[in-house]
C-alpha cells in the first residue's frame, strides 16, 4: 500500500469515529438543547459526512485510483465535511458557543460545492483510466 493510500485510509477513520461520537450526541445529547428542526438539520450533515466518509474508505482501499484523483478527490471531500458538516453543527448549536454564525450562512453552500467538485473530480479520474 502506497503513502497515500494509507493516509487516506487513516483520514477516512478518524474522520469516520468523529462522525459516530457526533451522531451519537445528536441521538441522544441535542433532543433536551434544540428543536425537531434543528435534529433534522443535524442529522442531514451527519448522513453526508458519513456518505463521504465511506467514499475516502473505499477509494483509499481501492489502489486503482490514480495519486493525482485520490489526492484531490480526498481534499474535495474532507474540505466539505469541513465546511458543509462543520457549518450546520456550528448553526444548529449556535446558542451554546460565541463563535458569530453570519459568516457560516455562505460557508455550507461552498462546502456543498467542494463535494460536488470531488464527485465530478472522481468522474474525471475515472475518464481519464485507460
């Protein structure tokens, strides 16, 4: 297994205990702190960091994925976790932190947009296969 592969593999990990310790806490920690809207809400970026989750696992286990398209597919996608997921938990908690949500508003549209260009940087990869 190549250095990238294996810091994928690792990343997708991490990434995918912090998403189970997150729904977690939104299935029995966020009911008593905000709304039916709001779980919702969380539960919709929880669902699409475990999408993405699954997708840096099976391309980091895959070996056939081109370093280039691994490389920037996984920036893509771990980027909108950042932005999308990170933003909707920031919003939905909003009454417990200090941190102004103005600017996170914009922030998950883009972050909706960094998994669009993964999705479509992985087609080209694929495109590109001979």
């Amino acid at each position: 297994m190549n250095k990238l592969n294996k810091k994928v593999l690792i990343t997708s990990s991490i990434l995918g205990a912090i998403t189970i310790g997150i729904g977690a806490f939104g299935a029995h920690g966020l009911k008593e702190l905000v709304g039916s809207d709001a779980i919702s809400t969380f539960e919709t970026a929880v669902r699409y960091q475990m999408y993405h989750v699954i997708a840096l696992l099976m391309l980091g286990l895959s070996g056939k994925i081109p370093a280039t398209t691994l490389k920037w597919v996984s920036r893509f996608f771990v980027g909108g976790i950042l932005l999308f997921s990170g933003s909707i938990y920031l919003l939905v908690l909003k009454d417990f932190h200090q941190i102004s949500t103005n600017i996170l508003g914009p922030i998950t549209p883009i972050g909706g947009l960094l998994f669009i260009a993964g999705w479509l940087r992985l087609g080209y990869g694929f495109y590109k296969l001979k």
